[in-house]
C-alpha cells in the first residue's frame, strides 16, 4: 500500500495535466469556431451590403440618364423616360429583396443609412416622372443622393472594421445647353 500511496502524486498530476490539456483543446476548439463563425456572417453581410449597393446604383445611374434627356444631367449617355420605364421597374423590383437581406444582416446603423440612400434616390425618381427641367434642382437632389451614398459606405466600413475608403466625390461638368 505504501508504494501506492508514493505513487499518487503523480498519478494525481497525470489526471491534472490531461485534464488541463482536454480543457485547453475544448476551449482553442470553441474559440475557433467562434472565431470562423463570425468571419463566415463577415462576408455575407459583405456580400449583402455591396447587393443592395449595386441595385441601388442601378437604379441611380437610370436616373441620371432620363435627367441627361430631360437637359438636367451631363449624362454621355441620355434615355428617354420611355425607354428607360422597363429597366427602372426591373431596377426597383431588384431592390426590394435587396433591401431585404440588408434589414436581416445589416447593422442599424447600415440600414438607417441606406434608408436615406433609398429615399434621396426616390426622390430623383419622382422629379424625373414630374418631366421636371430644372438642372439646379437637380444638381440639389444629386448631392443629397451623392452624401447619402457616402454616408451608407462609411456605415458599411466601420460596420465591417474595414479602413477608411474614397468618398467618390468627382467635381461635376456644367449642364450644357438649355431645353
């Protein structure tokens, strides 16, 4: 018995150090996990926040150009409000499962700013259904359009702890010619 008992403490050491080592792994193993879990949700929400910015520029760059026919942009490329109704419906039905998959992965912060994207981008739409000629109201509304895109873009980095990006901010050439 007295071999035994001379041999319990490092027996009892043997139990520690498994025991510990078994701990170790479970807790790496869920750090891990954790670790490839939140990466994974990263890159759908990623994925999520440049679809609903690609929808919504679609829809934007429809509208500079009916703005270009109507003498309001300096569009190189301008549509009629005939031929641009077809692409604008396919380009507002695009965006309603966008905004969607945004309201399900985005950050509040995100979608309140895509909110104010989508709604400065409506209002381009709806000045442009009036037939409206006004290069000055429109230059207005196209930059209220222009910093609420920026402002969905910074809420998109810090949101994914990404670096700060590029403004997108191009000076704009002068309307020319009057309608």
């Amino acid at each position: 018995m007295s071999e035994f008992l001379q041999q319990l403490p490092a027996l009892i050491g043997v139990v520690i150090g498994a025991l510990g080592s078994y701990l170790a792994v479970v807790r790496s193993d869920r750090a891990r996990f954790r670790r490839e879990t939140a990466a994974r949700w990263e890159e759908r929400r990623l994925a999520v926040y440049a679809d609903y910015a690609r929808t919504l520029k679609t829809s934007v760059t429809l509208t500079y150009r009916v703005a270009a026919h109507l003498g309001n942009d300096p569009h190189p490329h301008p549509l009629t409000p005939e031929e641009a109704a077809r692409p604008q419906a396919e380009a507002a039905l695009a965006r309603d499962p966008a905004g969607e998959a945004l309201i399900l992965l985005g950050s509040r912060e995100v979608v309140e700013k895509a909110r104010v994207w989508v709604v400065a981008a409506m209002e381009m739409e709806r000045f442009l259904r009036d037939r409206t000629h006004d290069p000055q109201a429109w230059r207005t509304l196209l930059e209220r359009q222009r910093a609420a895109r920026e402002g969905y873009y910074t809420a998109v980095r810090q949101d994914l702890a990404l670096p700060p990006g590029h403004g997108a901010r191009w000076p704009l050439p002068p309307v020319s010619g009057n309608r």
